[in-house]
C-alpha cells in the first residue's frame, strides 16, 4: 500500500481509538454519547468509500430508529418530513442553474485566448506565466464555481506550457491547484449556496462578503508566485523573447513597424493623414479601442461622485398631525361613517324645551363667533403664506445643491488621472494588440460576471433570477464563440462558405448543451442528495442529544468568543484534510451553528471565514480533489507527491488570510454592511 493509504487509515483508527477513549462505560453510556458514536462512524464510513450522501441517509435513519424506541413509523415519517423540507427549499433552485451556466463558459473556449492574452500582458512581471494562470483562474472561477473544470482546463492548457518554459514542477502544479480553487470562494460559489441553505444566511450577502477575501487570497498567491519567482529565477524563468513576439496587424504595423510607438499619438497622426497607408476607418477603430479605458475610469468617477455628491432626500412632513392633536378636516366636518352617539331614548326624561327667543339669541351668538373664527383663519393663513413660499423655495433649493465633494474622492480622482496618463505614456502598438487580446477575451467574461453578481449585490434579482440570467448569457456565450471560431478558421476569401461554416456551428450546440445538461444535472444530483441524506442525520443527531451534549461540553469550558473561533476554525482545518467541503457543510456546520450565539458571533462572518478556511479540502491530502484533477491531465513524470508538496505553500498562505480576516472582519463585512445597511 502507498502512504496515502496508510495515512488514510491512520486517521480512520485515531477517530475510532479517539471516540472510544471519550466515551464513557456502557452503564453509564446515554443517547447523547450514542450521537457522538455516530458522527465518527460517519466520519470512517466517508474515508472508507462509501457514498456520503447515502451513507449519511442510511446512518440516519438507522439511528433515528433507536432513538424512537425501533418505531419504524416515526423513523419513516420523518424521512418524509425531512425529505419534503429539502424539497420546499427555494434558495436550491440557483445551484442547478449555476452548475450549468460554467459548464456553458467553460465550453465556450475563450479561456485559451484569455490565458494568452494574460500571459504576454505580464511578460515583464517575475513568474509571468504562473501569474497569468493564477488571474485566469480567479476571472474563470468567477464565471464558473466549478473547481474541477478550472483545475482541469489550466492543467490541459497552463501546466504544459509552464513545464516548458522551465518552470519548477511543484509551483507550477502549485500555482495550478490554488488558483483553481478560488471557485469555492468567489462568487457565484455553490459552496455560499450550500452554507446559506444550512445555516439560515443570506445568499445574497454571503456573495457580497465573499467578494473582498477572494481578491485578497488571490493577491496573496500572487505575491508569493512573484516573490519565488524574483529571488529564485531558476524556479519560474522568464518568459523568452520569441514567446513574446505579437503579430501586428496592417493597420498598426504601417503606424510603427517594430510597435514601439505610442499608440494614441500615432493613431491622432494617422487621423490626420500625416501616417500614410493608413485607412482613416481602421485608424478611427483603433483610436476608439485605445480610449476605452480612459472612458470607463471617467465614467466610473462620474458615477461614484454622482453617488457621493447627491443631496438627503427631505422627508416631507406635509399634511401630518401630531400625536394627540386634531386636524383641520375633523374640525370642520364629522365622520358620517364612524362610530356616533346613539340615539336618546325618547320615552325616558327630557330636557324641557326652551324658550324661543333664547334659541334665537343662543344662535345669533353662535355666527358671531364662527364669522370671527373665520376672519382670524383667513388673516394667519394670509400671514403664513409667504413664510410657506419661503421654506418652499429653501427646500427645492436644498434638493437641488449637491453635497460638497469630500477630500478622499478628490484623491481619488487625483490618482486616477496620474495613473491613467502613465498608462497611456507607455501604451505602444504592442500593448494595443495585447489590449485588443484581452477585450476580446475578457470583455465577454465581465459583462456576465457583472450581470449575474451585480444584480445580485445590488438587489436587482435574487440568486435563483440572477443564475437563470447568468445560464440565458452562458448559452448566448457560447453560440457567439462557436460562430467566431468557425468563421476565424476560414479564412480569408471565404465568405461564401459562411452558411455551411454557420449550420456547422449550429450542428456543435447539440452536444454542449447535451454534456452540459448531464454534467449539471449529476452535479445537482448530489448536492440535492447531500442535503437530504444530512437532514436526516442532523434530525437524528439531534434526537438522540448529541448536539445538546456538545452544547454543554462548550459552554462548560468557559470559553472567550476569541477562542472558541479559534477551536472552531482549527477542527475545520483538520477536518479538510480527510473529508471534502460538503460533507464539512452538511454534517458539521448544523453543529457548529447553534453554538454562535452564545458567544456572539455573527453567522455571515463565521460563513466568510468557513469559506476561507474549506478551501483546505481541495488542497490538503489525501482527500485533496484538485491534486487528482491535476494529476489526471498531467504528464506521466510528474507524480502525485510533487503536487502535494507544491500544494503546501498555498495552504499556508490561507490559514494567513483566515488570520487576516479574522483580525480584519471589514474585509468581509465592509460591502454587505454597506449595500444592505
């Protein structure tokens, strides 16, 4: 047997050894310490092989009949009940449509262009093509969530390219494996989904949290790729100078032959016809193509000082009483409907009737004091009017002048026109190609990023809306590319061949949309199944008492919140290297949950650092999925054990940005405080 067997069984015998020295003797042995049997036999069962999703259902109900005193009609009512809840879950609809919309992305072959684009973009940056893999990922895992793909589809593509360049073997493999899984954690992770559905969070603000960690775990891999790659060269050399040859194009090439020149400047000559071979409309196109980013630097200072700068609504306070007091329509005329004093009984004593010239006085009198309640009405309300107008005409004034610009946007603004005049200072022909690479490559990628997430954060869709509109673009992405390929592969001087290139095209989204729909539908299969299978443990988890028992064991010590995030995130840690993230979701967290708050922990940030923290099941052996993708399309030389040890780096550096958030909550809790205050 290799060592990854032999460690497996290693930790298999230290549950059970573990279990058994916990438990007490069988005459002193309750219900309670029965769920503690049971969570570690589920533990083993999973090492074992055994289907986690079944193995939890069957476990379940096994014990669940126990604890019913073998009353098997219980047991199967509450298959039932636990079962139909699972069903009744709305927030599960948007992992089916998410699944498959990165499995459309991924089929859409764009991420080879992407990588390109990438990695002749960050030629000159130590470790360029570790580099470019790793922001590759990240922007992939962002369309996607799909680990598996993301490993796959870079090991296919990144490692090859990266192990001929000279690239060491572990930090290529580890540059691989760490990027891909940043899919657990950023947005639109069917991980969040999974959490949120088990411990009551909403999806919408665990995207939210989520976004910030992300980037700042995939900075951290970058800095330590260039970091490696600036004090070893030898481990990650640069890229050679025939590998960062770009073709240019006439257009380009007839304004600066070795592309050296600045891209505006030339293009503006070229406008003005001092740049001759130059058509006036290819120039036009590139000049337009060059300013996109200045455009959308100013329109996003445009609309971040429209947002800083815009006046308090006034709230009106027009036509509202207060409390206790009377209004003018209850002075002057009475509510027929409402409640009225009833009616004198005519047959009991009366008043006796008065005089008639006393009713006449008594009248009289009472015009007189209307006639004079009316004169004083009238004067006050002529007296009050022009105050009206004045506060009128000082509250559209108010609604009209914006806020002062505060010092912090000025900066802002300040930094931005300096770096966009740099930019454009070294922005040459090249760099313009290069630019055109990744518009043509990433502009598709962020425009259904920003549709799907953006109406999320936003609260313009919910996550189930959102993932049908992120399938409908995935889909369209797809047919676009499709199309794009089989033209760009005729050629020129084949424009008659276009409908048999398009009916082609046509014929190919058959069986994408059949892989994809199968892969989606086995995908969510079994987070459905999971989901069942860990209610019923949960329930009779809960039933035999084991949750209340653990419940005692922690408050029993006496612990500080500080330590017990501190204890919870450690198992959590440990528990990643034996067993995957949703078996971590499923079983553990509706233990850990409850406990929250008692020590006042808020269950969004837990979630964020949870999140952080599993990604250590896809790196840590010897469950460690990403080392099998890898391994699974990597060369026959490299081995198994080289993809762990180039793993171990990347693990460290999450248990330093668990520490980061945990030391920094604002990372995580800046923008869902802020967009849902």
């Amino acid at each position: 047997m290799n060592k990854g067997v032999w460690f497996g069984f290693t930790i298999m015998a230290l549950v059970v050894l573990g279990t058994f020295m916990l438990l007490p003797s069988a005459a002193q042995m309750t219900s309670g310490h029965l769920g503690l049997l049971m969570l570690s036999l589920i533990v083993v069962a999973i090492m074992l092989g055994f289907p986690t999703a079944f193995t939890l259902m069957g476990m379940g109900m096994m014990f669940a009949w126990i604890a019913y005193n073998y009353d098997i009609n219980k047991t199967l009512d509450l298959m039932v009940q636990r079962t139909y809840g699972v069903m009744a879950n709305d927030v599960l609809i948007s992992i089916p449509l998410f699944v498959f919309m990165g499995y459309l992305v991924e089929r859409a072959n764009l991420i080879e262009k992407l990588f390109k684009s990438l990695h002749l973009a960050a030629a000159r940056v130590p470790g360029s093509l570790a580099v470019a893999t790793i922001v590759t990922c990240a922007i992939f895992a962002t369309a996607t969530g799909i680990v598996g793909a993301v490993v796959t589809l870079m090991g296919l593509l990144a490692f090859p390219a990266m192990l001929r360049a000279g690239y060491n073997t572990k930090l290529a493999a580890g540059a691989i494996t760490a990027g891909g899984c940043l899919g657990i954690l950023i947005p639109p992770s069917v991980m969040l989904i999974v959490y949120g559905a088990t411990a009551g969070v909403s999806v919408v603000q665990l995207y939210a949290g989520a976004f910030f960690p992300g980037i700042m775990l995939a900075c951290l891999y970058l800095g330590y790729v260039i970091v490696v790659a600036k004090i070893w060269p030898a481990l990650a050399p640069p890229l050679p100078a025939a590998d960062r040859i770009v073709p240019l194009p006439a257009v380009t090439k007839a304004i600066s032959a070795d592309g050296s020149g600045n891209a505006v400047t030339g293009l503006f000559s070229a406008l003005r016809g001092q740049r001759p071979g130059v058509p006036l409309a290819g120039a036009a196109v590139n000049l337009l193509v060059s300013l996109l980013p200045a455009i959308a630097i100013a329109l996003s200072l445009l609309v971040i000082w429209h947002y800083t700068t815009v006046p308090e609504a006034v709230q009106s306070t027009e036509g509202l009483v207060e409390m206790g007091g009377a209004s003018n329509a209850t002075d002057t005329q009475k509510d027929i409907g409402g409640l009225q004093e009833p009616p004198k009984d005519a047959g009991g004593l009366q008043e006796p009737p008065k005089d008639p010239q006393e009713v006449a006085a008594d009248k009289a009198a009472a015009d007189k004091a209307a006639a004079e309640k009316a004169a004083t009405d009238a004067a006050a309300a002529l007296k009050a009017k022009p105050a009206n107008d004045a506060a009128k005409a000082a509250k559209d004034a108010a609604a009209t002048t914006r806020l002062p610009t505060p010092t912090w946007l000025w900066v802002t603004i300040g930094v931005s026109m300096f770096l966009t005049f740099c930019f454009y200072y070294i922005f040459n022909i090249v760099r313009l190609e290069i630019f055109k690479m990744l518009l043509g490559s990433f502009f598709p990628l962020a425009v259904l990023i920003l549709a799907v997430l953006g109406t999320i954060v936003f609260g313009w869709a919910t996550p189930t809306e959102a993932a049908a509109i992120g399938s409908l673009g995935g889909f369209l992405l797809a047919i676009a590319y499709r199309f794009h390929n089989k033209w760009q592969s005729l050629g020129a001087g084949a424009a008659n061949r276009m409908s048999a290139s398009s009916a082609s095209a046509m014929r190919d989204l058959g069986p994408i949309l059949k892989e994809s729909s199968f892969l989606t539908a086995k995908t969510s299969a079994m987070v459905c199944w999971l989901f069942v299978g860990s209610s019923i443990f949960s329930a009779a988890f809960a039933l035999l008492g084991g949750q209340e028992l653990i419940e005692k064991w922690v408050l029993s010590l006496n612990m500080t919140p500080i330590q017990f995030m501190v204890l919870s995130q450690v198992i959590i840690f440990l528990l990643g290297w034996p067993l995957e993230w949703t078996e971590i979701i499923v079983i553990f967290m509706p233990i850990f949950i409850p406990l929250l708050p008692h020590f006042g922990i808020d269950p969004l940030f837990f979630g964020l650092l949870v999140a952080l923290n599993l990604q250590t099941a896809f790196l840590s052996p010897p469950v460690a999925m990403a080392a099998f993708y890898l391994k699974g399309v990597s060369p026959p030389h490299v081995t198994l054990n080289q993809i762990f040890v180039g793993m171990m780096p990347f693990m460290a550096i999450q248990v330093v940005a668990v520490i980061l958030l945990y030391m920094f909550p604002a990372i995580g809790l800046w923008l869902p405080q802020t967009l849902y205050k």
